[in-house]
C-alpha cells in the first residue's frame, strides 16, 4: 500500500501476535450476528483476516462477504451500493432473529 510502513517495526509485529493470541480466545465467545465485508483485492489488510475471525466466531449468524471491485475503502469505493444493501438486508435478518427468538438472543448478549 502506498501510504504504510516504509519498513516493518518489530514491536509492531509483536502487538500483533498479542492481538491475535487473543482474539483467538475471545472469538468464540462471539455469539451475536456479525457480518464481515471486505473487499477481495484489499491493498491493507489480507482476506485471511476476515477468514481467520468468521472461523472462529461462536455466532450462528454469520456470513463473510468479499467484493471483487473495491479497495480497502469498502463504504466509498466502487461497490459502496452492494455494501449498504448488504448491511441493511443483514440488519433486517438479525431484526427478524430478535423477534422470532428475543430469549435466544437476549442469551447471547
């Protein structure tokens, strides 16, 4: 990416491992809807990212949606539409969830 480190700080390598010993442990723990949404050519961050969180994610409403026409500026590139209808279709689901099931999900928060 154009605008990132000209080199890599070794301390910053090591928050990094810390971050993801923990989400490792938290993750699971994760129950509520999550959506993740990231573009497939993201110049910032790896996809590997999105598929490491979903995989351990404890939520049964999940899903991962990548796009082949964006960058790492999802909401402002060129599939911004595709991100919002996402969005609100994926917070009409959940919507649904807490009213068909409130007990279940109020249990996850």
């Amino acid at each position: 990416a154009q605008h990132g480190y000209p080199y890599f700080p070794v301390q910053l390598l090591h928050q990094l491992m810390q971050i993801v010993k923990h989400l490792e442990k938290v993750l699971p723990g994760i129950t509520l809807p999550v959506q993740l949404m990231q573009a497939k050519d993201d110049d910032v961050a790896s996809v590997k990212n999105s598929i490491f969180i979903y995989e351990r994610l404890g939520s049964k409403m999940k899903e991962m949606i990548f796009l082949y026409n964006s960058y790492h500026l999802i909401c402002v590139d060129h599939e911004r539409d595709i991100v919002a209808d996402k969005m609100e279709d994926f917070f009409k689901r959940a919507k649904e969830q807490w009213v068909n099931s409130p007990r279940e999900f109020k249990n996850n928060l």
